[in-house]
C-alpha cells in the first residue's frame, strides 16, 4: 500500500490528525540504534533531542582527539577505554530513553490545546427548535405508539368477548381457505 495518505492535509482537531502528526514525530528504534555507531558525534542523543548529551559526546570526542595528539598512548588508551565503556552504558539506556521520548510525544500531543474552533463553528444550533411544537403537536396526538385515530368502523367501548373472538377466527379462517381452493 502506497504512503501517499501520509502527505495529506486534514487540517483540524481530531484523532486522525493527531495520528498523522504523531507518525511525523516518534523517533524509530532502527534509526535510534543506527545513529549510536556514531555515537562519537553524538548522532543518537540529538535524534532523541537530548542536546546537552549530545554536546557532551561532542566535546569527549574532541577532548579525546586532544589528548591522543598531545599525550603518550597509554593515557589516550585508557581515556579511550573509558569513553567506550560510557558509550556502552549508553548503548543499555537507549531504548528505555527511547520509550520515554515518544511516550512524552504522544503525552504532549495528546493533552495540548487546540486554538480557536473552526471557521464557521456555531456552537448549538437553536434555529431547530422551531420544528419542536409541530413534532410535540404530533407525538400528542399519539398514545404509546399508536394513534388515537378512532377504527373505520366506530369506535368500541367494550373488548370482545371470548366468544365474539372465536367467532370472528372461524370467519377469519373460512375466508382463508375459500382463497386457496379454486372454484370450478
């Protein structure tokens, strides 16, 4: 699938666009642990933007660069050594760093405020409230979901008895059968 949905502008506030820019943001393992061979430059410390880091490594590197011109081998070797074990113990922490990084990222984005409402944002509307007394007028007319309409043929002030109503089946069921037999 093609990452052109990447480059997309959804403008606006909403989960889509806090994902989108998200993506944009969160440091990658692989680059992370990539960048550490050049952990002399201080590469990987800067990805995460741990500048103070970063400038530290920097200026190690220099220091070091330094001493190996002006001192006997046995001083920049140790110094070296030193540096390296540094740069492993950095090696251990950088995933843990890592996690924490993007989990502020996505702390961040997730809490900030966003500025004004879109253009055009209304809020409530109150204009619908004019069609409330026409549907109000109508759900009066209805009692517990059937109309008060009276029946075709009058209205009925008693209910069936038991014998009306098995009569009126018996009807029911002779004009049934009177449909599914064909007349010769």
């Amino acid at each position: 699938m093609s990452n052109a949905w990447k480059q997309w502008d959804f403008s606006g506030a909403g989960l889509q666009s806090l994902n989108l820019e998200l993506t944009k943001r969160l440091r990658r393992p692989p680059v992370a642990f990539g960048l550490w061979i050049g952990f002399a430059l201080g590469l990987h410390a800067f990805y995460l933007n741990e500048r103070m880091r970063g400038s530290g490594y920097l200026a190690a590197t220099l220091a070091l660069a330094a001493v190996g011109l002006l001192a006997p081998w046995p001083v920049t070797a140790g110094l070296g050594a030193l540096y390296l074990a540094a740069a492993l113990a950095d090696l251990a922490t950088l995933e843990r760093r890592l996690t924490a990084y993007n989990k502020a990222l996505r702390l961040n984005l997730s809490l900030r405020k966003e500025g004004a409402p879109p253009p055009g944002f209304r809020g409530r509307y109150t204009d619908q409230d004019a069609d409330i007394d026409e549907y109000a007028a109508i759900k009066e007319q209805e009692r517990a979901g059937h109309t008060t309409e009276p029946a075709p043929d009058g209205p009925r002030t008693a209910a069936r008895s038991f014998q009306e109503q098995e009569a009126a089946l018996r009807a029911y069921a002779e004009r049934r059968k009177s449909l599914k037999t064909p007349r010769s």
